[in-house]
C-alpha cells in the first residue's frame, strides 16, 4: 500500500494562496518542507531555479540581492514543475494582497473616519437645537406696541389682565 501511494503523488508542489500568504508543501524535495511567505509584504521579489553540483534549488530573491533557500531537489525537472505549480497558483490568485499591517492601518482610518463623522453629527444636531430653541422663543413672545395712540378710547391694562371682546371693540 505504501508503494501505491508514493507512486501516486504528484512530483509538482501544491500551492495555494489564502488570505494573502502563499502556502507550498513540497514533499518530494531532498529534505520535505512546507513553506509559506506574506506576500502582502513582499513589494518585488523572484523565484528562481539555481542548479549547482547536480541539485536544483529553488530560491527566492529580492531586489536587494538577498536569497532565501525554499527547497532543493534531486533533478532539475522536479524544481521546475514544482516552479511552475507556484506559478500557477499565483496566476489564479484574485483580489487584493494586503498585509496585515496595511489592513490594521485601513481599520484605524476607518475608526478615525467615524468619529469624526459622529463628532460633526452631534455638532450640527445641537446647532440645530439651538437654533428650532431660538425660534420658538421669538415666536412665543408677545410682540410689543411702540407707543399708545392718543386718540383711542381703549382701556390700558398695563397688568396684563384679559379684557372682554366688547371692551376692547368698545376702544376702537
């Protein structure tokens, strides 16, 4: 059983990607290894294969000249289907790669933005407070005369107290 199963593994590394980090299993390397990488922080980078002594290597490179040292193969055909799973994998990636830092900093924005739009909401609700309060006021005073007319007959209630219709047609 044991034969049956190791004859029907593939020689190409699974790759996937999930939530921007790209995952490899290479089980048929000289030494297995899963092997992952933020692809959200990577800004340029390049796998390629480097063959030395025999041994195809799979590395990663970056503009600074650094290399990084994914997985070592027996033969060179086994690096490159492995390189070309990768490729596959990267090719049928969709939607944005952002890191975690990127997506911590949109969250903080995004809080910024909301208190701000709370705090210009409760503002502008107390002006208009204000405001309706002001009017209602003006509304509810009674306005008053300038001056008294000499030639009416009408009683003067200076106390305010209420007179009767007839008084004050009376006064006209």
């Amino acid at each position: 059983m044991l034969k049956y199963f190791q004859q029907n593994t593939q020689t190409a590394a699974p790759a996937n990607i999930v939530d921007g980090k790209l995952i490899l299993s290479f089980p048929k390397a000289k030494n297995p290894i899963i092997w992952q990488m933020d692809l959200g922080n990577i800004k340029i980078s390049a796998l390629e294969i480097q063959t030395l002594n025999g041994e195809a290597t799979l590395i990663l490179k970056n503009p600074k000249g650094e290399s990084v040292t994914i997985a070592a193969f027996v033969s060179h055909n086994d690096a490159v289907e492995n390189l070309v799973a990768i490729s596959t994998a990267l090719g049928k990636a969709s939607g944005r790669i952002v890191s975690n830092e990127n997506t911590q900093n949109d969250h903080s924005q995004g809080k910024k933005n909301n208190l701000l739009k709370t705090l210009l909401t409760a503002v502008g609700g107390l002006t208009l407070l204000i405001l309706l309060f002001g009017f209602i006021g003006s509304i509810s005073k009674p306005s008053s005369t300038s001056g008294t007319n000499s030639t009416s007959n009408a009683p003067a209630t200076t106390s305010g107290a209420p007179i009767s219709a007839d008084e004050f047609l009376k006064g006209q």
